[in-house]
C-alpha cells in the first residue's frame, strides 16, 4: 500500500510537557503529525479553552509562546534514503537526523529549520553529505557517498559557549 503513519489530532491541552513528549515520541517513531488545533472557533467539540494556540482567538498578539516552542520544531522534511533516527531538542534548538542514502534519489535531503530556536543563527555538522543549498529555513543536503548521513544542526550561540568552554 506504501501508506505511512502519521499522529493527527493531538495535544488538545497546555500541559506544554505533554506535547513536548508527544512530538518526541512522533521523532522517535519517525512519524509526521498535525497538532489540534489552531484556534477554538467557537468549535462544539471543543472541551475548553486549553486547545487553542492563542489566548484570546481574536488577538494574534496572545499566542502561547511556551506552546508554539514546542510545536515549530526542526526536522526532515524530505529523506533521500531511508530515515533512521531524528531527535530535536526544544529547549536548546539541537537537533540530530540520521539516514541511509538511495543513490537513486536525485532530490535532496530537506531539513526544516525551526525560526523560533536559533536567535543567533545556528551551525550545521554533515557527515556522509554536504549541505548544497541553505533556503530560507530550508537546508537541502546531498550524500557524497554510501554511508549513513549524520545531520546536527546547533544555536550558534550554543555552539561557541561550548567551543569556549563556557557553562550554560
């Protein structure tokens, strides 16, 4: 059938833990997602008011940021090859993508990168590959060979205060 899963309708609440354990658990499982919901609407079937990105629906300026954090995540959009493991950390905005290249792909691997984690730009390690286009938010990656591509993308602040030695 060459369907694949994918986790809809979750996270109808403002425990912001339970999201972030929900998207990790999609990230473990390699499962794409749609988060529930947007607004209230007024909808029926709408429990309380917890659902919502936003404290008031009809003011933008209310958004849960804590919330919207967890929910703008970096992550492969597009695998050329065979995803094994992908890991973001919303927190610090470090994120880790592994996957074994098809050489019949000629597309490019395609990483979304959060615009919310990186204040001060971010840093990307590739090993197995090489970033061959950096688009907006978008990197596009290509494997130089047969081995398993190694994607990490860093704060670059984050970066140097390790570099320097520095704690955080």
């Amino acid at each position: 059938m060459g369907a694949v899963p994918m986790m809809s309708e979750w996270g109808a609440t403002d425990n912001v833990r339970a999201i972030e354990l929900d998207a990790a658990a999609a990230d473990d499982a390699l499962m794409g997602w749609t988060h529930w919901a947007y607004k209230q609407w007024r909808d029926p079937t709408t429990a309380d008011d917890a659902q919502g990105l936003f404290r008031d629906d009809r003011d933008l300026r209310s958004v849960k940021r804590d919330k919207v954090r967890q929910l703008v995540r970096t992550y492969a959009q597009r695998t050329a090859g065979t995803p094994l493991a992908m890991r973001f950390d919303s927190r610090t905005g470090a994120f880790r993508f592994r996957y074994r290249p098809d050489r019949r792909i000629t597309a490019p691997t395609q990483v979304f990168v959060s615009p919310l984690h990186y204040p001060h730009g971010y840093d990307v390690r590739v090993s197995g590959g090489r970033v061959v286009k950096r688009d907006g938010r978008l990197l596009s990656i290509r494997a130089t060979g047969r081995k398993v591509v190694r994607i990490r993308i860093v704060d670059r602040s984050e970066n140097r205060e390790r570099t320097a030695g520095g704690m955080r």
